[in-house]
C-alpha cells in the first residue's frame, strides 16, 4: 500500500475513533429533565439540516428515484429506535441501555443470512452468543438494571437491528450518504409535532439540541460518510464499538454510575462481539449509518 494512502487511512481511523468517542458522550445530554420526544425531535430535525447542506455542498444532494418507499420505513423505524433508546437511557443506567441497544447490530449480522441471503459467516453466530452472554451480565440482579429500562431497551435494539436489515440494500442502491440523509428528513416529519413543542417549551434546551442534533448528528455524519469511504466496512465496524464503552466511561465519570467487576465485563463483551461478528466482513460488503445516527 502506499505511504500517501496508509496516511490517508490512520487519518480516517482517528477520526473514526474520536468520534465513536464523542458519541459514547451522548447520554449525558439526553439525561436530563428535557422530554425525550423533544431531544430526539430536534436531534432528528438539525441533524436533517446539516447533512441536507453537506450533501448540497459536496455536490451529492439527490432525490432518490427508487426505494421511496422503503426510505420512508426506515425514516419511521429510525425515529422510533431513538425514541426508545433516549427513554431507556432516562429510566436505567448507561451500562444495561448501551449493552441491550448494541446486541442489535450483532444480532443484524446473524439475521442477515435468512433476511438478506447472505452468506453469513461463523463470526456472526459467534458474536451473537457473546453479546448475550455479555448483555445477561449487565442486565443481572443487583446490576442497576429497571424492568422499564430493559423493556425499552430490548425495543431499541430491536429496531435497531431491523433498521440495518432494511437500510443495507437500500445504501448498495442508493448510497450510504443519501439513506443516512433522507431517513433523517424523514423522521423529522414523521417527529414535527414534538418538534414544535420543543421549541415552544423546552427553549432552554437549545444547547442540547445544537450538540446532540447539528454536531452529533449532522457534523458527525458528515465526518462518519467522509472517512469511512478509505476504509473496509469491518475496520469501520470494529471502530465504531469504541462507541458503547465510552458511554460507560463518560457515565462513570461524570453520571457516578459505577457499574461493578461483572457488569465492566459484561460490556466488554458486548463491544468483543461487536468486533467477532464485524469480522465476517468484506472489501465488497456495503456500510450502513453507524448505531448511533
């Protein structure tokens, strides 16, 4: 491989990285006393904005020809994932929320053979019992963990995985940018009415929408899409599980959530699986909008 392109590689896994980083830190700003329909309403309305002004600028702003439809079901699954996952993030702790929602993307993995006829891997299989098994340490007795909180979390991680399921044929179609872009426009419809009460009643919570929807959201999606296009999809999955360990570590710090020995390794696994089932993936596999977005 060339230095220049090897360059051009580091660069975009730092980046990748930095950013999984700076989303692990997105439970401290959905805990607070802001309702969640309104957080994720104006996440997904700025979020829209910015990445609908990016895609102008880089010259890649295109209304879709086909797949309308399926981009409007998973505008509306997308919308209905943060929904639940804010909520679960306001009723357990970071640990049992993140180690739940991520089982989602590993159980993608395993799904994708009978789903999509994929030809799936060992990996996946494999990923998928050490989630659980990770998943089951965190969400123990005496762990933290709110009958509410899992309720909500299982949903999120559900829907989740049914978001990826639909969203990797239509990014082989349409592009990775424009799905990420036009279920983000769509969700914004689908959330206008609590957008509107956001910004009629939770107007000191515009700091929160800034970060979590113009920075979080669109800048970031913006930083994901550019750097992830020098990387294979499996070094960009592996990456991008820094994610959910770096809540747990933003919660410990600054939530004083301490989850304890068996909870630690039970996240650990969780973002282990991660990298097992991502390892199934190819040079030829088509990325799909990280977790978070």
């Amino acid at each position: 491989m060339p230095s220049g392109m090897r360059t051009t590689r580091a660069i975009a896994v730092l980046s990748l990285a930095l950013l999984a980083i700076a989303w692990g830190a997105i439970p401290l700003f959905v805990r607070t006393e802001t309702p969640p329909t309104h957080l994720v309403a104006m996440r997904v309305t700025l979020g829209a904005v910015v990445l609908l002004l990016f895609s102008a600028a880089t010259s890649r702003l295109t209304i879709p020809k086909i797949g309308k439809g399926r981009l409007v079901i998973v505008g509306v699954v997308l919308a209905a994932h943060w929904l639940f996952f804010f909520l679960s993030l306001n009723i357990t702790t970071v640990a049992v929320s993140l180690a739940i929602v991520y089982v989602g993307p590993v159980l993608a993995a395993a799904f994708s053979g009978p789903v999509l006829h994929e030809r799936v891997g060992w990996h996946a299989y494999a990923g998928l019992a050490v989630a659980v098994v990770g998943m089951l340490l965190v969400v123990r007795p005496g762990a933290g963990a709110t009958l509410g909180g899992v309720a909500a979390a299982g949903v999120s991680g559900v829907l989740l995985a049914v978001l990826m399921l639909l969203g990797k044929p239509l990014a082989a179609d349409l592009g990775g940018l424009v799905v990420a872009t036009w279920e983000l426009v769509v969700a914004s419809i689908v959330l206008a009415p609590f957008t509107v009460q956001a910004v009629r009643f939770s107007a000191d919570a515009w700091p929160q929408f800034l970060i979590l929807g113009a920075l979080f959201t669109g800048v970031a999606g913006a930083v994901y899409w550019s750097s992830m296009r020098q990387l294979p999809v499996a070094v960009v999955s592996v990456v991008m599980y820094l994610e959910p360990a770096a809540a747990v570590v933003w919660a410990a710090i600054f939530l004083s959530e301490q989850p304890d020995p068996l909870a630690w390794l039970g996240v650990g696994l969780v973002v282990a699986a991660g990298t097992i089932a991502s390892r199934g993936a190819t040079e030829e596999d088509v990325a799909v909008a990280p977790e978070i977005l």
